[in-house]
C-alpha cells in the first residue's frame, strides 16, 4: 500500500491533549500522513478533503465527536463508501470505540494498521450520518455535565446522578414517532423523557453493543414520570431494565419524529441540534470500520 492512501485525523485537543506528543510519530511509522485540527470543524474539512483525494484509509485520532466530523467530511466527499475507517481512542468517553472493541490508545494504534473490517451500518438524522446514537430529551440536555467516570458507572442514564436538578425541572417531549419495523408501520405519542437511537449503542436491558450490521437502529422511547421515581429507578438501572413498563423498545430502519411542543434539542454523536420534526434512518452495510476482537457481529 502505498503511504498516500493512508491518513490520520488527529485532535490534539481531545482528552487531555497528552497524546498529541507521541501519536503522531506512532502512526507515520505504520504508514499514515497526519493532519492535525487547529479548530472547531476542522476534522470536517480535512476529512472532505482526503476523502476528495480518494484516501483508501482513514484513521480518527480523537474524541466520538471528532469521529462524527470525520464521517461527516467523508459523506460530504462521497467517499463512506470507499474508505477503510479506524478509530484511535484519545476523547473523553470514546462510546463507538468502546463499543467496536479497541480498548486503549495502543489497541487503536494496531487495529488502525493490521485491525479485522467489518462493514457495517451508518444512520442518519435529516441526511447527517452518525455511528454511535442520536437521542432527544434530558439526556442530550444534560449529558453534557456528565463525568467520564459516572459514565462508566452508570452508563447511559449517568446524566441523572450530576442532573437531579434539571431532572426535577425537566418538562418533558410531546412527540409524535411513526417508525418502520420487521411488522411494517408502528406509532407512538405521548409525553416522553427522552428518545434514544442507537446504530452501535443499544440501551435496553444490560445495554452494550447494537447490531452494527442488521439494517436496524435500536430504539428506545421513555416514558416521562415523577422526579422522584425518574431518580430512584436511573440510580439502581431500573428504567432501562427488560421488564420495564415505562420504555417503548422497537427496532426499526427508520422513524420520523414530530414534536408537539417546539423545537427538540437533539445530540447526534454529541453534535447538538434543534428540530420541530426530524427522520432519521440507516444504510446497510455502508461503511468498512476496522474493530478489535471484542467486537461482536450479532450480539444477542
């Protein structure tokens, strides 16, 4: 392979900054040219830019949203579907590398040169890709606030042990959701606390890893409820639980979403943006993503 067909995006800003020192020196030597962020959407110019150059591997050096700037910049290039991706973890929570099994900057480093591909899909939300989720409600409010650590304490509902507050004081989404399922057509509506999409994250029961290569996004939609149950139930696990009758659990290939009440702050990969109605769907299969053997293809 030749030197140019491999790039890195890297952000050095990500984390706490310690890898910019030593990241680059470790992927030119298996390859890679870098190009390093200077600014805020940079990693979507750079991405447009190598992937306009017809880039055959591209390595993102960073954060969740800095991966979502970098497919973003490739699907602007209409280049997802001709390009290798890995995924060097140096962000906070680093969600999709967690998920796809690279477990440290050093298994990153590796799997980007010599990782198993595995195809897999990419939603979208109004034609904006992401990887790892989009949800709506108090979590994309404020999630925000939220450590790393408690995140991976509590995992999704983590917002709640730094959020009581905005928890006690959140009103709630009056949301209309018509979705496709293996059935055919199915609707929901009603006052929710929050919806949650996920492409690589799925969140009911144990949560962990979605199937990256069904076609479907895993979605979750909760019910609103008193504060004080809304609390109690998020710090011992029990609102996404399996046997919880306060979540509407489907699976589909796509959902439109239609608020009732104005616009509805939305988080796609962390990237935040309001809609009065947004549709949100998958691609099959679309992008080739090299994963760590922690990664499973259909987990159950």
């Amino acid at each position: 392979m030749q030197i140019g067909s491999r790039r890195c995006i890297l952000n050095p800003q990500s984390g706490d900054g310690d890898h910019a020192s030593y990241l680059p020196r470790l992927m030119r030597a298996r390859g890679f040219e870098v190009y390093e962020t200077e600014y805020a959407e940079h990693a979507v110019e750079l991405a447009r830019a190598v992937g306009e150059a017809g880039a055959s591997e591209v390595a993102v050096c960073g954060g969740d949203g800095t991966v979502n700037e970098v497919i973003r910049g490739l699907h602007d290039a209409d280049h997802l579907d001709s390009v290798t991706l890995s995924v060097v973890p140096v962000g906070t929570a680093n969600l999709l590398a967690r998920m796809i099994g690279v477990g440290s900057v050093e298994d990153g480093v590796e799997i980007a040169d010599t990782g198993t591909t595995r195809t897999v899909d990419v939603g979208f939300a109004d034609g904006e890709p992401f990887l790892v989720s989009c949800i709506a409600g108090l979590p994309a409010d404020a999630s925000v606030a939220t450590s790393s650590e408690l995140k991976a304490r509590f995992g999704t509902l983590a917002f709640l042990v730094t959020g009581t507050q905005e928890a006690l004081e959140f009103d709630g989404l009056e949301i209309e959701i018509e979705a496709t399922n293996a059935e055919g057509s199915v609707e929901w509506h009603g006052e929710a606390l929050c919806l949650l999409v996920g492409n690589a994250r799925r969140f009911v029961g144990k949560g962990g890893q979605a199937d990256m290569e069904d076609g479907l996004l895993d979605v979750a939609i909760v019910e609103q409820m008193p504060p004080g149950n809304l609390v109690a139930e998020a710090v011992t696990h029990r609102i996404l639980g399996d046997d919880s009758d306060r979540v509407t659990h489907l699976r589909a290939s796509d959902l439109t979403v239609h608020s009732q009440n104005g616009a509805i702050t939305f988080s796609r990969d962390g990237e935040l943006a309001s809609h009065d109605e947004l549709t949100l769907s998958v691609e099959r299969q679309l992008l080739d993503l090299r994963v760590g053997d922690e990664y499973v293809p259909d987990p159950v």
